[in-house]
C-alpha cells in the first residue's frame, strides 16, 4: 500500500525549532544602535588633562621625576585638592597604585605622604596571592582582580601603571597587534568602572641625526599613544636646569592643554627620612613637547650656545659694567635669549657667566640695581676703530650675535662706579 501525499496537506505554519543555547565559545558582533546611544559629557579628574573612564600617558626619561608626579596625582584626588595653575579641584577619591620600581615603605609611602595624601585612600598592589605562591600582576591574566577591587573600595577615582611595561605578563611591548589586544580590556574595564588610569613609560633614544616627533618618542609599540586618549611628556627645562616642563602631546578629548613647569623639593617628614615632592610653577609654558626635546637634544638649529652667550656677555661688557635688565633686553634683541625670559632662567648664559667669572653685585645706594661686569684680566682690548677684539676661541660663534648688539655708545646702560 503506498501512501499518497499533496501539497495541500502540508502546513505552512511550521514552528521553527528553538536554537540552542549559546556557548562561550560562540561569535558574535557586538552592536549598538546610534539613536539608542545616550551622548554623554566627558567627566574629569584633572580637567582638561586627565580623563575619568580613559587612559592616560606619562612619558618621560628616567630620573625627572614621573613617580613623584603620580604620587602628587594620588594625594591630590585623596583629599579632593586644587590642581596648579587654577585647573580646578580633584573629585575625592581612592587610589590604586601599581609601583613596579620603588619600595612601599623606604620611597613611596614617604612621597605621598610629602605630597599631603591621606594614606587611607591610597592602595598599594605590591603582589597578587595564588594559593602560597606570589607573584607580580599582570594585565594579560588579572584584571579581573583589579575589577573586583574596585568593586570592593567603591569610591576608587584614579588607578596609576607605573611603568606600564612591568605588568604586561610578557607580551611584547614593540608588537603594535599585541599591545593592542593587551590594551583594549583594560581601557574596557575602566571605562565600565568610571576611573581614570594613569600609566607611566620610559622615552626612546631617538635619533641624534633626525628630529622625532614627539608622540613617536614614547618607548615601544606606537599602540601605547594610540590607545591612550591622552599623552603628556616630562622633560628638561632647557632654559632653566632646575625645572621640569609637563608638556602635551596629544588629547582626543578637549583642546589642547598649557604646559605646566615643576621643580623636585627637598622635604624632611621627621629627623633622617627625607624624601622629595613636587612643587608646580605659577605660570603657564609656552612650549610645545616637540621643542622642548629639540631643545634637550640640541636639534634647534638656533646659537643660543655657551659659546655664543661666552661672546656676547664678553662683547657687551667689555666697555665697563652694564645693569642686568639691560644686557638681558640686548640678548633678546641677538635672539640669544627667549622672549619673557630672564638671564638667570637660560642655562647658556648661566654657563657663560660662571666660565668668564662675571661678578655679579648691587649698587650700593637705597634702591641699588643689579649689574653685571667682566673680571679685569678678561675684558676685550679695543683697536683703533673701537670695534672689540675678540680672541679665537669665541670670534666665530659670535660672528651673529656681535652683529646684532647696538652700534651706538650705551651710554645709558653703564655704570658709573663714582657713584659706588
């Protein structure tokens, strides 16, 4: 007997079955439609600088002064404190510290405290535990910790990497596909978490031939800049040795920022514990990262040299002494110093002034005013014609500068030592 079937006895309302359950091992995209996506403002912890639920990148060569710089971070977002320069107030918070260089209690326990930080905020990952093995964190295999731990504190604002490159769990720092995947659950995580994150690195040597950017001297992958929403730059103050500039290289989230100037200060927390701190500058830098590293490294292409400042200073004065503020005007005048600066801001006349032994002394009188004069073995013979003869060490590096030094008598610029 066969059985007979039509197209009309089938149905066409057939439930499809249900599909299975999804395993962890199953792709898909992730997708968000725009129109159901809510703009939001941007929050900061430092505004304008360092943004919550994104990371941040410090870069600087060794021994300027970056750990101190995030213990200042630290203790100014655990007290909620004022950021230089009127920048605004820190939301108070936690902090959690990852401190791969220095020890807790000999070094960095000591900063914050110099730096004013209630200690009670700030937490200190030295290790993580695994059964009876320690061992140092890594981003590769334990964020989830630090997820929990923010959980646990509830009221972290700020999470400092430094150096970043100490907890990447071997991954290859210079590999542009591995830093990025390294990179990526962590800027997740915060962003989810609403903390900012700090991370510190070393610079590159460079090139001595070839002027790099400065978004390009941060060392390893370029995926450190990238992934980062900001970047800042510590370097030398070439016009003054005893300062350091904090410069920006790059900000995806607002304009661009001023450079701000700091110095290392000494302070004694009890008698034998001495420690440093950070002291900023009360005035903005008009400078950019890529020059102030041109300007450490000697890619200028300007004659604001020792050389240079050794004639000039010795072309100047070589007619008797001359007030400070008025060698300092004809020495922006040679563009041997920068506009707005003074003499005692630019290492190349400091270093000139202490090779010539230049005296350096007041008037004597109420209201005495600085001058500065040539020992008497080293002033300039004149010739016949009056021009100053300069001996042959100096004459070629002063070809520039003597020709922009003014051509009439400065009458009004000497001294007359009668009035002594």
């Amino acid at each position: 007997m066969s059985i007979v079937s039509t197209h009309s006895e089938i149905p066409f309302n057939i439930t499809p079955l249900p599909r299975p359950a999804r395993t962890t091992r199953e792709r898909s995209l992730v997708v968000q439609r725009a129109s159901e996506v809510t703009p939001e403002n941007v929050q900061w912890l430092w505004p304008g600088r360092i943004a919550i639920g994104n990371l941040t990148l410090i870069g600087g060569s060794p021994g300027l002064g970056k750990s101190l710089l995030t213990a200042y971070l630290a203790a100014t977002t655990s007290v909620g404190g004022s950021w230089p320069c009127g920048e605004g107030q820190a939301p108070a918070g936690s902090t959690i510290l990852l401190s791969a260089e220095d020890g807790v209690a000999e070094t960095v326990v000591p900063r914050l405290l110099a730096a004013g930080a209630d200690t009670n905020r700030v937490h200190v990952v030295s290790a993580i535990r695994h059964g009876i093995e320690r061992k140092i964190f890594n981003l590769k295999g334990d964020l989830d910790l630090l997820e929990g731990k923010l959980q646990e504190l509830g009221d972290v604002r700020l999470v400092v990497i430094d150096p970043i490159s100490a907890y990447m769990g071997g991954a290859d720092g210079n590999a542009n596909v591995e830093t990025r995947q390294l990179l990526e659950p962590l800027s997740e995580l915060v962003n989810r978490c609403g903390v900012a994150v700090v991370c510190v690195t070393h610079l590159n040597k460079g090139s001595s031939a070839v002027r790099q950017t400065a978004l390009h001297r941060f060392v390893g992958s370029i995926a450190f800049a990238a992934a980062a929403r900001a970047a800042f730059m510590v370097v030398h103050d070439a016009e003054n040795e005893e300062n350091r500039l904090f410069l920006q290289v790059k900000n995806n989230l607002g304009p661009q920022c001023n450079g701000l100037s700091f110095r290392l200060e000494q302070h004694e927390l009890r008698p034998g514990l001495t420690t440093s701190r950070v002291l900023w500058g009360e005035e903005y830098v008009a400078q950019s990262a890529d020059d102030a590293l041109a300007a450490g490294e000697g890619h200028t292409g300007n004659d604001s040299s020792k050389a240079a400042a050794i004639s000039f200073l010795r072309t100047i004065l070589a007619d008797g002494p001359m007030l400070v503020l008025d060698v300092q005007r004809h020495a922006i005048e040679a563009g041997l110093l920068q506009e707005g600066k003074l003499l005692a801001q630019s290492k190349p006349f400091r270093s000139a002034r202490k090779a010539l032994k230049i005296d350096h002394k007041r008037e004597t009188g109420v209201g005495g005013r600085w001058i500065l004069e040539l020992p008497q073995h080293d002033k300039i013979t004149s010739s016949n014609n009056g021009t100053p003869m300069l001996n042959a060490e100096t004459s070629e590096n002063a070809s520039a500068s003597a020709s922009l030094l003014p051509t009439s008598p400065l009458n009004e610029s000497r001294v007359d030592h009668a009035s002594d």
